[in-house]
C-alpha cells in the first residue's frame, strides 16, 4: 500500500444506547462498502464472540477498515473502530473514542435518547469529536422519527432535522449514513514525519505472533523495523510487521503514517505490556510527551473463585492466565478460604466484566465455578495511619485498629418514565443514594441524578431497577471517588463456626437486614443433617440473626428385599455422590450452590 | 441357596404398586407357568446338589394362579432342586383371593408359610390404596389358613397411608395383634415414581395429605413398642416376629446368601454374581429361559460394603469377626474412624463383636449406609 492521501481518510465510530442498531448499522456499513459479499456476512461481523452475540453487547473493541467510493467519485477509507457498550468498560471507550475523528450517533426512533446514549455522547463530546445523529428502526410500527429528531436538538444541542432516517436492518437509507460520514467527520491531522506517537486502544493475543496492538496513528510513521517504546509500561520491542483490519482479519502493508488506524506486531508476550491508552513512540527519535488520558485501570470489583473440583484448581489457573493474555484488566492472584479451599481472589472492572469472565471460563474452559460474593474495594484508614484497600473481606484488620473506612462512591444517572420516578427514587434511596437532581427530557420522560456507593450496585440494582420501572429505566454511572462510611463486616456462622467464604462488608444500617435474609437464604440451601444447625449473621462477635436447620428424624428405605439390593445401592450412592460435591465446613455440608444464592438476595 | 420364584399377576394393580406385576388371562398365565417350569429345569442344571434352605413365592399375588398349577410348580421345584426337608416354603396371598380348597393344595405342595398383604385395618384406607378386599374378607381368609394347618403367618401392614391418622394406624396394628400372627411386616409407604400416587402424592403433592415427617416416625416408634408389648421383636427395619419365626427367606438376603430368582424380572445372587431375568413379559414367553440381564461380579469392594449397608438392616447388626473372617480385614481398617464416629452421633453401638444401629440409627439407616460407600 502507497501512502494514503489522509484527506481520503475517515476515523470513527458509533455511540449508542443498548439494544439501538450500533452492530446491525455497522455491518451494513461494512457490507455496503463492498469489501464483503453477502455470503461472507456473519450476522454480526464486528462482535465475534459467541457470548457477545447471545448478550447483544459487545465486549472487546475492534476495528475494521473498509473503502467507499462516495458520490463524488473519490475513494475513502472508512475506519470503523468499534466501542464496547457498557459502564463497566468506560475506559476502554474512552480511548477507542480518543483514536477516533467523528462519531456517529445512532437513536432508536421508538425509545429516543436513553441513560446510555447522553453518556456517550458526553463522552464523545468531550473528546471533540464531531458527532453526527442518525435515526434507526424507523420501519417499526411505533417509530416517531419526527419527535425523536426534536428531542436530540432539545437533549443534547445536535443539529438533528436532516439527519439519516434509516432501518440499518433492512438497509433503508444507509447510504445517506455512508455520504454523511464523508462529509460531517473530519479527515485526521498529523505529521508523518514527526516523531511516532500512537495510541493504543485495544490489543489481542494471538499464540503465532503475540500481542497486537491496535493503535491510531497521531503523529510520524511507524514500518517494520521501527525500534518502539510503551511511554508508560517502558516496555521496548522492534516492530515485526503493521497493517491494517480487514473484515475480520489482519491485512499487512508496508507502513502507517500520521492519521492512519492499523496494527502492530512486534512479538509481544505479554499484554500487560501494551496498555490500552498507553503511546507508542520511537525509540530512535521519541516524542517529548506521551498523549493524554492515559490511566492504568484498576479493578473496581472483587470476587473470590474457585473451582468446585478442589482438584481443578490448576485448570482454573491456566484458564485465568490464558483469558489474561486479552485482557488486562482482569486481576487474579492465589487465595485461601477454610470453607472453599485453593482459589483466586480476582478484579474486574464491574459486575458485567466479572459475570462474562465466569461465564468463559465455564463454557471455554469446562470449569466448574464458586463465586463468594463481589466485593468493591474499600479503603480502611488504621489508627496507626496506615491506608488500606480491602479486597477481601476475610482480610478486615480488627474494628480497634480502624480510625474510619471509605468507600467508592459514583454518580449515577437513571432515565426513566415519570409514571415510574416515585419507584425508581425509592430504590435509590433504599439502596442509600443521595439525591443530586431531576431534569425532563421531555414531557413524560426524566434523568434522574443520584450519588450512590457502588457496593449498592453491583449485585443486584440493574435488576430492581428494571422490575421496578417494567424495563422502561436504563442506568448510567462513574465513579465519583472514595467517601468515609459506616462499614462493617458481617460474618455468617454454621453449627458456630465462622465461614470465610460468606463474610461480606456492609453498611452498619444495613447489617441487621442483610444478616436475617443471608440467614434465611442459607436455611433453605443447607440440606438438613443428623443434627441441628444452627445459622448465625455476626457483626464484631455479636449474633444478629439466626435460622436453624432441622434434624433429619427420618432417612429410611421401609422396604428392601432381594431384588433391591443394587437399585438400592445406587439410591445411596447418588446420596453420596450430592454429598461429595458439597464443602465441608467443620462437620455440616454445604452445597455449592449456597455460596451462589446469597448473591441474589432481593430476588422474590 | 434360596429360591425366589416371581409370579407377576394380580387381580387389579394398586395404586401405590411399582412391583413388577399386571392382571392378565388364564391362558397367558398358563403360559406364563409351563415357561417358568421350563425355566426352573434349565437353571437349575448347575445345582442340583445345592441344598436349598428355602423357597419364596411372592408377586404380584402368587394366589391368583389356579392352585393346583401351584402345585405342578413346586412339583417341578422339587424335582429339579434339592429343597432340604426343614426348609421354609412362604408363599405371598392376598386376602380374598384363597378358599378352604386352595389352602389345601398349597399344604399338599409343601408350602409352610404364608404372608398375607392385608396393609390396612380401616376399609377406608383399603379403598384409598387400590386394593380389592375388606377387612372383613381378611378375616375369613386368615381363619381358614389356619383351619388348613399353616402355623406359620405373616401379616404385611402399611403406615404413612395418605389420611392415616397415628390412631387409626394403631388401630390397625391392634387389630392385627390381636390375631396372633406368627409375623408383622410393618412398612411404611414409599411414593414411587410411575405410580397413581405418585401423580397424586409425589413432590410434596401430598402435602397435607400424608403423614408428616413427625406422625410417620410417631408411628415408626409406637409399632415398636406395641408390638414389643404384644411378645414380637423387630428383628429389622420393619420386620417383626415371635422369637424364632423370624422369616429366613429374608434373613438370607440381609447376610450375604446366596438365592436364585425364577421368573419374570426375578434377580439373583449367585457366587458373587448379582443378574436379573428378562422383564418384558411377552420376551420371557418367547425365548429360551436362562438369560441374564445387569450382571453385575462384586469385586470384594462390594461385597465389603454390601457386607455393611445390608447387614444394617438387621437390628442384631454384623459382627465384625464375620468380616475379618470373609474379607481378611479388619473392618476398622477398611473403614478407618467411621464406626466410632457414627456411634458418637447416636446412630449406631459397637458391642460385643458386634456393630449395629441404634432405633435412631434405624430412623436415618439410608446416611449411616451411604457412608460404607467408598
């Protein structure tokens, strides 16, 4: 490939609500470009995991690059750099946004402007990209285009009145899209012979040929051989081979130049190595100052994991490492709980990541999986100065040496219907929000605003918000930072003794509540035993609620005769069998699925 | 060696029933006879010399078939195996089902016992069962049993019936006392998978309905001690009897005997070999008789454990002696701390040689089991 005329590039990407048209809009963009025959077309091109595709999110950012010969009958290269769609994964949309040019907006023409769609576009806005809207579904029988055109011009401030009307699904006005993208989003700027600097916005792992690096081309020139340098990790390689994104696969040429989106190889081992955000310059003629933004993410949420088969527990630790080699985010390092055994404390960045990351190694690694409860990381201030994060709550040093605890808080903007406002502002409250404000979007339609500690929701608040606004409310927030709080750690005792496994911090106002229904819950999973057992909730040693499991008083087969013998040996071996995979803890079995269960407690 | 010879018809299935039992014509059960001879000369070609210590005819109820095909069967019985002259011969009958003549073609057969499934005292509960006759009509058939000579009678009852009060259930047990029977099998109802009640009562369907967990084992207990009262032990789970006429067919089963199983669905234990024959009632007719179906060799594994999980059954327990003496093992080896742990829960009493469950160890019999599976 010859150097590209950067007035004939295009670098974008698309911001939507879940569920609006982002991943139909951009496979039709790709296959109206031609570089696809139909038959080539998976249904949804860009996201190619499976689990993506069953969730109808989309996780890891990708590009792709394609060419357009608009109306005016010059060629573009359109570089469509997907976004991942969810809170979890803000920042790795922030830099994909970064190494973008323009963004387009897509609006469902029924639901209009949601939680989702302001966040993005705020977040678009921030990085100055040009952002043009475009309407979608307008082929649904409850589609208002016209009204969902004056909310966009009212909400956000976008000129909105000639903006596409189209059905990504059937292809209905896409073209209009294609030609505005020529037209409403800048070409790049930059030098291609100043000194290298590009960002990184995502990276894969690939066994052959190592990390590559995707990254956009700010400044200078980067082709085999370039001796490059991580500005932030510090981590030095000599590039292999660059190239750019086909449809799905990797595409060599000779360079890439200022304004240019593409990829690098350079026989990279570790992913860790190549941090999304971080700029890649030239060791031989570096630029003087990394480009901004670049933070090291740290796991906002914590869980333990450990394998139900105590003896897969080197398979969990492969599958962890290997699921590591793509994501960076993810954390992981050996723990030990009496009642669960060997097994990993690990980091995610929310609730979402951690449930996609068990949900791999479930199905791609065959694993089976106990969960102890997610735990956010609070900060705990000792009396002797020391500032702690606490990631599990097993580690809690005793309340005497705590002068106070933090914990994260983040601001959360909730857009619903206003039949629903009284129910939604309820839930904030009980989940212990403090209330910052209320705008209408429109008649029928508010954003609320809500400060809320994140511990509140990262179990089940995406669920209770949806039940208590019939699906009509959707949710956005960021962390805010950390604030002093009334903390403690409450403790769940079987037959006396202490579970490491189900000790989780909580708001001391809460405690009470939480302890009773952890109580009840338990009573319900632990199968009865010889003896009774006793279910305690503990706060600093004081019992707070209690359940008992009742003595089996009768496990008996009446009748047996000769021909029962072998049916009734297998009765009790699959007895045995539910009872093996049970933990032990002291003297009573614990199934599995009781660790599970009392991360569902709102549930009726 | 035992015999247990299956005779797989009734007059009408109950509606707890999962045996392997059907009504069916005269003919195919004339059928079902010749095979079943046929099948009796076939097998028994390997032991002729095997004294066989006794012979249980159960079903179904064996007393439907025409008595006198009952005794061409045990001539044939006779002919082929070597039944010692002290052996016990028991026979299942349903009350309304004998006459005084068919009594005493099964005393000229050579049959020495028999046990009758009355399950119930209150016709109510008869009726809610499924079953065909009153109590009344037990009466009669038990009378003239022992008109016809049998000295040896057992009686089966059923507790933890859908209604069943723990009065009405000792009423029951009263009443059949009362009679004097030699034998009280004392079961309480399993809701099996397949049956009416099981659709009527299964998965807490019956709720309400059955006897709490509470009144069942009230009524486990009362049995008991009634009947401790009345001069029958419970020698097993739930089986009670005067001193010595405990059944031996069925001690047999719980101590490791051996005994061959005839007839449809019959199984067998055998050298150390459990098998089953052929169920399908239409296959047994048509093809040659000897097939064994789920053969199953027991590795000394087990036969150690089975040596346990149905020696159990048995209120005298096993004697650990026993085990050495079979396996070459001390069963505390085998089964390091398990016995002490079990008798520090209550549920078992190491004693004299002997290891045995306690009446709470009775109560959760099938955990204290399981835990001899390795």
């Amino acid at each position: 490939m010859t150097a590209v005329d950067q007035s004939r590039i295009r670098n974008f990407c698309i911001i939507a609500h879940i569920d609006h048209g982002k991943s139909t809009l951009a496979d039709r963009i790709i296959e109206m470009t031609g570089l696809l025959t139909s038959r080539e077309m998976q249904a949804q091109i860009l996201d190619n995991m499976d689990l993506e595709r069953e969730r109808g999110i989309t996780i890891k950012s990708q590009a792709v690059r394609t060419v357009y010969k608009a109306k005016n009958g010059e060629e573009y290269i359109f570089n469509l750099i997907d976004t991942p769609g969810h809170v979890d994964f803000n920042y790795e949309v922030s830099r994909s946004l970064a190494a973008c040019d323009g963004a387009i907006l897509v609006v469902d023409a029924a639901q209009g402007i949601e939680a989702q769609t302001l966040a993005n576009v705020y977040l678009a806005l921030d990085h100055d990209l040009d952002v043009f809207p475009v309407i979608n579904k307008i082929d649904l029988p409850s589609a208002d285009p016209d009204r969902v055109a004056e909310e966009i011009e009212d909400v956000i401030g976008l000129e909105a009145h000639d903006a596409p009307r189209i059905s990504a699904k059937s292809g209905l006005n896409v073209e209009d899209v294609l030609e505005a993208i020529v037209e409403k989003i800048p070409a790049p700027e930059g030098d291609p012979e100043a000194p290298l600097q590009a960002l990184i916005f995502d990276s894969v792992y690939d066994s052959y040929r190592g990390v590559i690096v995707f990254c956009r081309i700010k400044e200078g020139t980067v082709k085999r051989g370039t001796p490059i340098k991580m500005m932030a990790t510090g981590a030095s390689y000599d590039v292999v081979e660059v190239g750019y994104f086909g449809a799905g696969q990797f595409i060599p040429c000779e360079e890439l130049s200022a304004g240019m989106v593409g990829y690098i190889t350079a026989s990279i081992k570790n992913v860790r190595d190549t941090r999304v955000g971080d700029t890649i310059t030239d060791r031989s003629n570096p630029c003087k100052e990394p480009l901004p933004g670049y933070k090291k993410v740290t796991p906002m949420v914590y869980c333990g994991l450990y394998p139900a088969d105590g003896a897969k527990y080197p398979e969990l630790r492969d599958a962890l490492e290997k699921l590591q080699l793509n994501d960076a985010s993810l954390f992981f390092e050996p723990e030990t709980s009496v009642a669960l055994g060997f097994g990993f404390r690990c980091g995610f960045l929310g609730l979402l990541h951690l449930e996609i990351i068990q949900e791999r190694l479930e199905r791609e690694y065959n694993l089976d999986l106990v969960t102890t409860a997610p735990s956010v990381v609070y900060r705990i201030h000792k009396t002797n100065g020391e500032v702690i994060d606490l990631t599990n709550p097993t580690n809690m040093p005793d309340p005497s040496e705590i002068e106070y605890m933090e914990e994260p808080v983040v601001t959360a903007e909730v857009m619903v219907t206003t039949e629903f406002v009284g129910a939604i502002m309820q839930l904030c409250q009980e989940r212990r929000g403090v209330y910052l404000g209320m705008e209408y979007i429109e008649a029928t339609r508010a954003l609320l605003k809500y400060e809320l500690p994140l511990n509140e929701i990262i179990y089940d608040f995406f669920d209770a918000l949806k039940s208590r606004s019939r699906g009509y409310a959707s949710f956005d927030y960021e962390l805010k930072g950390y604030e002093q709080s009334e903390l403690v750690k409450l403790d769940i005792l079987i037959n006396r003794e202490e579970v490491d496994a189900l000790s989780f911090i909580v708001f001391e106002g809460s405690a009470y509540e939480r302890g009773r229904k952890m109580c009840e819950k338990l009573k319900d999973e632990i199968p009865r035993h010889l003896f009774e057992i006793p279910i305690q909730a503990a706060v600093g040693g004081k019992i707070i609620a209690r359940e008992t499991v009742k003595a089996v008083r009768k496990d008996v087969l009446a009748k047996c005769y000769g021909g029962d013998i072998s049916r009734k040996k297998k009765l009790l071996e699959k007895q045995k069998e539910g009872k093996k995979r049970m933990r032990q803890v002291g003297n009573v079995e614990i199934p599995q699925k009781a660790f599970m269960s009392v991360l569902k407690l709102d549930e009726e | 060696m035992e015999l247990y010879v299956h005779i797989p018809f009734c007059v009408k299935k109950c509606a707890y029933c999962d045996f392997l039992s059907f009504p069916q014509g005269e003919e195919i059960q004339r059928r079902y006879v010749e095979k079943l001879m046929e099948e009796i000369r076939t097998v028994s070609a390997g032991f002729h010399d095997t004294p066989v210590s006794s012979v249980f005819v159960g079903g179904g109820t064996p007393s439907v078939l025409k008595a006198r095909w009952m005794k061409e069967l045990f001539d044939c019985l006779r002919a082929s195996f070597h039944i010692e002259e002290t052996a016990e011969i028991s026979m299942e009958a349903n009350p309304g089902t004998v006459d005084r003549e068919k009594l005493r073609i099964y005393r000229e057969a050579g049959i020495n016992r028999l046990s009758f499934g009355l399950q119930s005292a209150d016709n109510r509960e008869l009726k809610a069962l499924g079953r065909i006759h009153t109590w009344e009509e037990f009466l009669e058939s038990f009378r003239l049993a022992r008109e016809a000579g049998f000295s040896n009678l057992n009686v089966d009852l059923m507790s933890a019936l859908p209604g069943q009060t723990v009065e009405s259930w000792m009423d029951t047990l009263k009443k059949t006392a009362d009679l004097d029977p030699e034998h009280i099998s004392a079961y309480s109802l399993i809701i099996e998978e397949g049956t009416p009640f099981f659709e009527a009562y299964g998965n807490g369907r019956g709720d309400g309905i059955l006897p709490d967990e509470d009144a069942e084992r009230e009524m486990y207990h009362r049995t008991r001690e009634f009947l401790k009262d009345r001069g029958y032990e419970r020698y097993e789970i739930s089986n009670y009897a005067r001193p010595g006429m405990e059944c031996r067919h069925n001690l047999g089963y719980w101590t490791g005997v051996s005994y061959l199983g005839l007839g449809l669905g019959a199984s067998s234990y055998v050298n150390g070999c459990r098998f089953c024959n052929e169920r399908d009632l239409g296959i047994y007719l048509g093809e040659k008789p000897g097939k064994r179906l789920d053969q199953e060799i027991l590795t000394k594994k087990d036969m150690e454990e089975e040596f346990f999980y149905v020696g159990l059954r048995l209120v005298q327990g096993v004697s650990l002696k026993e085990f050495e003496e079979r396996f070459g093992e001390r069963a505390q080896d085998v089964y390091p701390g398990l016995m002490e742990r079990l008798e520090k829960e209550g549920a078992a009493v190491l004693s004299d040689g002997r290891f045995r469950l306690t009446d709470y160890g009775m109560d959760v019999s099938n955990y204290v089991m399981a835990e001899f599976l390795q």
